[in-house]
C-alpha cells in the first residue's frame, strides 16, 4: 500500500504558484501586492499596469482559483446612448432573460462613444458579473483582454462596426429592411425617394442606405446623392434633414427615414410646409417602436425585432459564461419584415 502524499503535494503546488506569481511582479517591475489587485480586479490599479500584469499572467498560465472567479448576479448592459424608447425595447428584452435567471441589470452609458470610458472595464472587472452586453458600442483590445483574463464574457448587440470574427453579436436584417421599405415606395409609384441616413460610422445605418440604393437600382431608378441626407437617429435630425429635403425644388414624393425617431421628425416638418401624409408625402421607418402605431397616421416602418434580439443577447452572454467562456463566437442576424400602416400611397398626380 502505497502512502499518500497531500501535505507535500500542496506544498510543492503552494510553492510553484508562489514562485510564479514573485516571477511576474519582478517581470512587470511591480509589487507582489499589485499583482494581487490586478488578480482580484481591483480598481485602483493603472491600465497599463493592469494589462503588462495580465499578459504575463497569460504568458506563464497562470490560473485564477475559482474562489477568485465566483460571479455577482448581474449583466452589465452598456448604451452608447441611453435616451430613447428604442433603448427601452432592449432593457426590456434584457430584462426578461435576466429575471428567468434571478439576475439584475446594472445600465452605463458610454456617452456616445463606441467604446465604454477608460475605467468602465475596471469597475466591470471588480463587480464581476455574469456577462456584459454592449449595445451599439465595442471593445477596444485592453478591455477585451481585461474581460477575458477574468472570464467575464460579453456580446455586442446591433454593433457599430465590424465586431471581428471571433466576438458573438446578434444583429439584425438591415440591408434587406432597406431594400423591403424603398421597394415598397417604389411598387406604389414613386421615383424620387429620399433617404435620411443614420450616423455613417455605424454599420446599421450604412448596411440600411446600401438596400435603399439596391431597391432603386433594381428597379431602374437613378440614385439621386442630392436626396440622401445624413441624420443621427434622433427626433432633431429627422426634422432638421427633412426641411432640407422637401424645400428642394424637386423635393423627393417619399422618404425612407433610416428610423423610427427621425421618421417622427419628418412628420413634423412636412406638417410645417403644408405636406399632409401620405396624399403629398410618403413616409417609411426603422425600428416599429410602439410609438409608431399611434402617430397620426400610423407609421408604415421595418419591424426591427428589438425586445428579441435584447433577449438572444442575454441568453447568449449567459451560454457562453455556463461554457466558462470557451463557446464558439456566434454572429446572429434576425429577420426584419416590414409593417404597412397609413403613411405610405401613391404619389398624387400632377
């Protein structure tokens, strides 16, 4: 019968983590101490410090003891902007899936930013959550590596730019919704059809303008650049560019809007020069906030699924944190459809 050997094998397992750990605060020119923060997601601790102590962290395979990785009951859902009924159809999505799971959600805002502030990762970091979800927003490569090296995963939703292959997003049709509201203008008759863009960095807005483009092409119909005007997703722009366009002399007989929100705003300008709609001016959006249904008139819009893409998110981000983070990233688009309501007709005569 062999005899056990427990005290001396946690004692040598003791040691070579001990040394491990003494080797990386001398490699990174740090204390002993400050590696411990960095291991417990302290806060108080620079980024540049915190990822030259992470990477040799990585570099020597260093492995965090579970008691180190244990997660607060939370998903962290981060805004660029955190303003409007759209971000109430995402919390709420977010929300189901989280109080299936006996979690909460903490909100941020980044500002308008694409990436969250310098020390937003930290705080993450230190709050230890089961998952974050970034709305329209990114990583830059420190807050990534700081979310990896503490096993805390993270999904973007409906991303800004390309997100990279190996980061889980779920999205939506966009191309295909532009392509379904101008070609709906275009089966009623019209052949001067607007546009009011969202922001060109985001990838959205782009991919929602190229099948605005893409239905007037097929169809055979020049696209006028004169008629594509560039909003920012808000009430304001929608307003402000719509002016624009219907005080052309050849002003557009439709608009594809690029949203709901600056849809609302259109309304508001061609009520101010006279245009009622839809007998003088078509109008479609994006998104099928609630709103839409009791505008006057109701709002014909791309259904974009938002309380259900929020959820995918949330049940993604939980996967992949029960998968301890090893899940193969996962690009989700969902489908858009389009809603016909009262604001679209035909072009009157003359």
């Amino acid at each position: 019968m062999t005899s056990p050997q427990p005290a001396e094998t946690r004692t040598q397992k003791r040691s070579a983590q001990t040394a491990t750990l003494a080797e990386i605060a001398r490699e990174a020119g740090v204390s002993a101490p400050t590696v411990s923060k960095v291991l417990n997601g302290r806060a108080d601790v620079a980024p540049s410090t915190r990822a030259r102590v992470e990477e040799l962290l990585r570099v020597h395979g260093y492995r965090r003891r579970r008691a180190e990785s244990t997660r607060s009951p939370l998903i962290d859902l981060v805004f660029h902007e955190l303003e409007s009924a759209w971000a109430m159809e995402v919390i709420r999505g977010v929300e189901n899936v989280a109080r299936d799971a006996g979690l909460s959600v903490v909100l941020s805002e980044s500002a308008g930013r694409l990436t969250p502030g310098r020390t937003w990762a930290d705080q993450v970091a230190a709050r230890r959550p089961h998952g974050v979800i970034l709305v329209l927003s990114g990583l830059d490569e420190s807050q990534r590596a700081l979310l990896t090296s503490r096993s805390i995963p993270f999904v973007v939703m409906d991303p800004a730019g390309d997100p990279g292959a190996d980061v889980p997003s779920i999205g939506a049709t966009n191309w295909q919704g532009g392509l379904a509201a101008t070609r709906h203008l275009v089966d009623l008759g019209h052949t001067r059809i607007g546009a009011i863009s969202g922001p060109t960095r985001m990838m959205c807005s782009r991919a929602r303008v190229d099948g605005y483009r893409a239905a007037l092409e097929t169809a055979g119909l020049p696209v006028d650049p004169g008629l594509i005007v560039t909003g920012d997703f808000h009430h304001e722009a929608g307003y402000r560019q719509g002016l624009e366009l219907l005080r052309r002399p050849d002003r557009p007989t439709a608009v594809f809007a690029g949203n709901d929100l600056q849809a609302l705003g259109l309304y508001e300008a061609a009520r101010e020069l006279g245009l009622p709609i839809p007998h003088d001016l078509s109008v479609v959006g994006f998104d099928d906030l609630p709103v839409a249904r009791w505008v006057g008139p109701p709002l014909t819009t791309v259904r974009q699924p938002l309380m259900e893409m929020a959820e995918a998110a949330a049940r993604l981000v939980l996967d992949l944190g029960r998968d301890d983070g090893s899940s193969t990233a996962t690009r989700v688009e969902l489908a858009t459809s389009l809603e016909v309501r009262s604001s679209t007709a035909p072009p009157a005569e003359g």
